[in-house]
C-alpha cells in the first residue's frame, strides 16, 4: 500500500525526548557519588511521615543466615564446640568464626549466648517454623507493595483523565487554556518528582526505603513513554529502524538510572530489573499477544548479539562466584549475579536453541549443523554440571530445562537411521553403567573433590 505523499520521511532526530531522561541519569550518578549530601538537600516530600520511630521486621526475628554453606559451617562449628564442653575444654577460634558469621564485631558479643543463638538458629532454619512463617508473610506483603507500585505507576495518568477529564470538560475552554499554558512544565516537575521519589527513600531504613525509591524508579519508564509521545509528530512517519533504536535507548536509559540505585540498596529485585533493561538493550524482547507469548529477538542481529553478550556475562559471573576471578569489590556485582544468571541463561539457550535448529540452518547455510548441535551440548552439559557441583540454582534448572525443550525439538526434527539408531541407544547404554559406577563407587567422586575426605574411612 503506497505511503501518503503528506507524511514526511524517517527523521535523523530523536533528541527531544531523551534530553530530560540524560538529565535525569545524571542526577543520579551524583546521588550514588554523594547521597548523603544529596538527601540534605532536597526537600522530603513526605514530610517526615512514619520516619521517627520506625522499625523493620529484623529488629524483631534474629537475622541468621540464609547461606547453605554458612549455615552448615554453623552446624559443624555448634558440634565441635559441643564435643569440647563435654571434655570441659573450649576454643576461642571456633567463637570468633561463629560471631564473624552472625556480623558480630567480637566473640564477646557471644559467648554467653552460644546456647540461645544454637536453639534459635535450629528454630529459624527448621521448615515451618514460626520466624520462617512471619518472613514468608513479609516476603507476601513485599509482593503485594510491589504489585501497587506497578498499578499506581502504569494507571496514573489515565487515572487523571477519568477523575478530571469530564470536570476539564465541564469548566470549558478557561481550564483548557490554563494546561496548555502551564503543558511545559509538566513534563519536568513530573521527572523531578521521580527524582525526589529516589532519594526520598534513602530517608527510610532501607527494607522500607527500597520501595519507595522503586516507585520513582518505575516512574521514569512511564514518562520517557510520555516524553516520546509528546515530542512526537503526528505528520512523521517512524521507520523500523527508528523505532528499534527508540527501545534500545530506553532500556539502556533505565539501566543506567536503575542500576546505582541498586548498588546503593544493594538489592538484588532492583538489580535484577537493571539486568532485565540491559538484556532488553542487547535485543532480548517478550511481547504478550493475549494467549500468545512471543520470546525470542526481532532480527537475526539482535540475537547473535544477545547470545555472545550472554555468554561473556555469564562466565564473568559464575568465575566471580567461584572466586576465581577476583574483584576489589564484590558488591559491585552481587546485586545482579541473581539477574545475569537468569536473563544471561535464558537468552543464551534461547538463541542456540534458534541456531541449532534445522529449520534455521536450511535458510541459512554459511552455519555448520553439526558445530551447532556440539555448542549446543557441551553447553547444556556444563551448565548441568556446575549448577549441581556448585548450588547454582538459575543454572541448573533452567539447564535442565532448555534440555528437555532441545531434545524433543530434535526428536521431531532428525530422522533416524539405522546408524544413528545403534549410536544413540549404545551411549546411553554407557552413560546408564557410568552413572551406575559413580552411585556404587562415591569414594571415586570424593577423591577427585578432596582426597583427605576419604582419610578415616
């Protein structure tokens, strides 16, 4: 269908919308350079409401710790100390590690609390117990807080059309002229407001703090969608190309604005949005069609981008976790090591699960079939191998999962010879005796982790 001769042509300009989001980027780099001098500054705009005197849930349940690892190194510490008392002996060593663990600043702090820290560390960490229910249901009120901040950030301004629209009616032009006249400053006060609604939380213990600065952060999405259709003109007609820059900037703009205040939180649902933008910048999209949910990418670029960016990120990650690679700072990077390795896995199988396709090889032949089915197993194989050697739940279960969606995909897509046949039942055959080797013969495993283990048996 020919375009109309009146539209005009894909503009080379997208500025006007995104001048206020960089300003606003930047005043959040100064709040993360300086939040405290940042926080005296600024007016509080809740005017000091439920600011005195209040408490978090820690300052009531013991905060002990939700590590495996710790928590086991507590149990075996316990015992050990448990084996001295019966001998009337004690070690100071043992006390000073258990205090270190519980964010004590000294054993003193301690030791005559051993036997009430022991009774609640059993309690908290048994299922069911009564500080597990009372987190369980903070955790229920967190979700429901997080869901209003979404509600109140994406209905608000149809919220005003309903609740004003028919009264601007009603008053005539007078009102009607007086918006227009005062449309231009709307615009900033509302990204200031997003603005003072960060740093106003950072006036709040941070459990609390958290949210509220989430919601000025929510907010800043809605009013670059709102800056971008203010500024845009109806007679432009806006390219795909265009358009998919357009997102790009926008995510990318909320990873930088989302991503200090993370750090500042040190939480790890802020991060995780954070990472959610970056990916979403690298090209990864889920779009909802009502009963259809699109996942994937929008051109074969994207996606070849999104699976290299993915596969750094993770191993990145994963070698920080296992200290391998050593950082001066880890908490730069704890807030989205949650993030990275969801959105990371995800994207990264997804696109292999593409390239390995047949169907994605027979329109594109410069790609080997038979490299494509190797990367794609070897990285299956060694994400299921360090998710489960290493706790690593994210990799592991969605490992596991992308497993079982690549080999039903192959079982509708490979016809099987007779050759082919023979191969696949004779390995696992092997992989069946191996497995059975290694659950008869633990000894084999604990010797290739830590042959001192096996030292007393």
């Amino acid at each position: 269908m020919p375009r109309d001769s009146s539209i005009k042509s894909t503009p080379s300009k997208i500025h006007p919308w995104v001048i206020q989001p960089i300003l606003f980027i930047c005043a959040i780099g100064f709040l993360f350079y300086n939040p405290v001098l940042v926080t005296k500054q600024t007016p509080d705009i809740f005017f000091g409401l439920w600011q005195q005197n209040n408490h978090t849930v820690g300052e009531y349940i013991p905060q002990f710790p939700t590590d495996q690892a710790k928590i086991l190194r507590l149990g075996e510490l316990f015992g050990r100390l448990d084996e001295l008392r019966d001998h009337n002996l004690t070690n100071t060593q043992y006390i000073d590690e258990i205090a270190t663990l519980f964010n004590f600043k000294n054993s003193s702090q301690i030791v005559d609390k051993l036997d009430l820290i022991k009774a609640r560390l059993l309690e908290t960490t048994k299922q069911g117990s009564l500080f597990s229910r009372i987190l369980g249901f903070f955790s229920f009120v967190n979700l429901l807080w997080f869901g209003s901040i979404c509600g109140i950030v994406i209905l608000f301004f149809p919220f005003l059309s309903a609740i004003f629209g028919p009264i601007i009616l009603q008053l005539g032009t007078v009102v009607i002229e007086f918006l227009i006249k005062i449309s231009p400053a709307i615009e900033p006060m509302t990204y200031l407001f997003s603005y003072l609604l960060i740093v106003q939380g950072l006036r709040y213990v941070p459990d609390v703090g958290l949210f509220i600065s989430l919601t000025g952060c929510l907010a800043l999405g809605c009013l670059m969608v709102y800056s971008d259709y203010k500024h845009k003109e109806s007679s432009t007609y806006e390219s795909d190309e265009t358009r998919l820059l357009k997102q790009q900037v926008f995510h990318l703009f909320l990873f930088f604005a989302w991503a200090p205040v993370a750090l500042i939180y040190q939480s790890k649902l802020l991060g995780f949005l954070s990472v959610g933008a970056f990916f979403a910048f690298l090209g990864f999209s889920v779009v909802c069609r009502g009963l259809c949910w699109l996942i994937g990418y929008e051109n074969e670029y994207l996606m070849q981008r999104s699976c290299v960016s993915s596969l750094i990120l993770m191993i990145t990650f994963i070698l920080i976790k296992l200290k391998v690679l050593v950082v001066s700072n880890p908490l730069w990077f704890e807030p989205f090591s949650t993030g990275v390795l969801t959105f990371g896995m995800i994207s990264y199988f997804l696109s292999l699960l593409i390239i390995s396709s047949k169907y994605y090889y027979s329109r594109n032949g410069k790609n080997s079939y038979a490299s494509c089915q190797m990367m794609m197993v070897l990285s299956l194989f060694f994400a299921l191998l360090i998710g489960s050697v290493y706790q690593f739940a994210p990799l592991y279960n969605i490992g596991l999962t992308f497993l079982v969606i690549y080999v039903m995909e192959k079982i509708h897509e490979i016809d099987l010879e007779n050759i082919l046949i023979i191969v696949l039942f004779l390995g696992c055959v092997c992989v069946y005796l191996i497995s059975l080797y290694l659950q008869t013969h633990p000894d084999f495993i604990m010797n290739m982790f830590d042959a001192s283990l096996m030292a007393n048996v």
